[in-house]
C-alpha cells in the first residue's frame, strides 16, 4: 500500500507540473506583447535628399516605421505644387519649372505635410521642406538678317533686341568674344556691330 501512494502521489505531482507550464505557455501566447514604438514617417537620411534644381527630378520614397499595422498608405494633405505626383504607396516625383523661383530670389522653399495610415487606423502627419534652386539659362538668339559686306567701307549691322530672348527675364547684354572676331571689328553691348575689311 505504501508503494501504491508513493506512485499515486508522484503522478499527481507530474500532472500538476504538465498542467501549470501548458497554462504559462497559453498566457503567454494569448497576449502578445507589441515592441513596435510610435508610428512614425521615415524620409531619406542621405544629405541634400530635399534640394532640387529647377527643371530637374526629385525622387525619393517615404515610408513608416513603429505602430501596430502591417501595411501603410500615404497622402500629400497640404502644400502641393503644379507637377508634383505622390501615390499611395509613398512614391514622390516632382520637377520644378523654370519659373518656379524667382531670378533674384536664387531659392524657393516649399512646405509639404504628408499623411500615413496603416491597418490599425494610426495616423501621422509630418511636415518636411523642399527647397527649388533656381537656374539660370543662357540667352537664346534666333535668326539673324542676312549681313552683307562691302570692301574698303565701313560695315555696320545691329543686332535687333527682338531676336534676343531670356527666358528667365534678365537684362541681356551683348558681349564680344575678341579673339573670334575679324580684325578690326567691333560689337557694342547693344548689338551693332561694325567693320572696314581692307
């Protein structure tokens, strides 16, 4: 009979032993525990990501980090510019026009406030600067008239102000390039030019 308790006893102990680590691993399964942090917008980290030029592309990608969703949609809610496209998915692609900042400015800044949504419903909104430099594009000469020379005479032509364009609106002015000039020629910074061949 003392065996018989001894064995009864020790397979109560066994029992009860099975029964409190299966309802340790059932707790702690049952409530998972989030280390994800605060759900947050990520942007480039390299330097210089938010500086563009005008007339050139910027691209980059935004994504979220922390939160309790697996996936993420973005929005652009405030701050958008003619030309700028931004997805769901966090794509950003924008070139600036030529006219976008102004001559005597030399930089723009833009503000923009971008929006993420994940699964869960967590919001965030996060406000970044981009900053347009401007460029300035030479001058564009169209066609000029037709410009006739007589030997031993004085030739003069000008240069009509009409065939000249900036596109960015500064003043032009007409320089000479000396050594790619006829000898004895001159040009004015207001476009005539004159010349005797002999």
């Amino acid at each position: 009979m003392r065996n018989s308790t001894f064995l009864i006893f020790t397979l109560l102990i066994l029992c009860f032993r099975t029964f409190a680590q299966e309802t340790t691993v059932a707790a702690d399964s049952a409530a998972p525990v989030s280390n994800a942090g605060p759900f947050k917008i990520s942007f480039p980290v390299q330097p210089g990501w938010n500086v563009v030029k005008e007339g050139q592309k910027l691209e980059f990608e935004v994504k979220t980090t922390g939160g309790t969703g697996t996936r993420s949609s973005f929005a652009l809610i405030q701050g958008r510019e003619e030309g700028i496209q931004f997805d769901s998915l966090g794509r950003f692609s924008w070139t600036p026009s030529f006219d976008f900042v102004d001559r005597l400015s030399n930089t723009r800044t833009l503000q923009l406030i971008f929006e993420a949504r994940n699964d869960k419903n967590e919001r965030v909104n996060q406000a970044v600067e981009l900053r347009a430099e401007h460029v300035n594009r030479p001058p564009v000469v169209g066609e000029l008239k037709p410009f006739y020379v007589r030997y031993n005479t004085q030739n003069t032509y000008t240069i009509e102000s009409s065939v000249i364009k900036d596109e960015d609106g500064d003043p032009v002015v007409i320089v000479p390039i000396n050594d790619e000039m006829p000898e004895g020629a001159k040009l004015t910074a207001q476009g005539e030019f004159t010349w005797k061949p002999s």
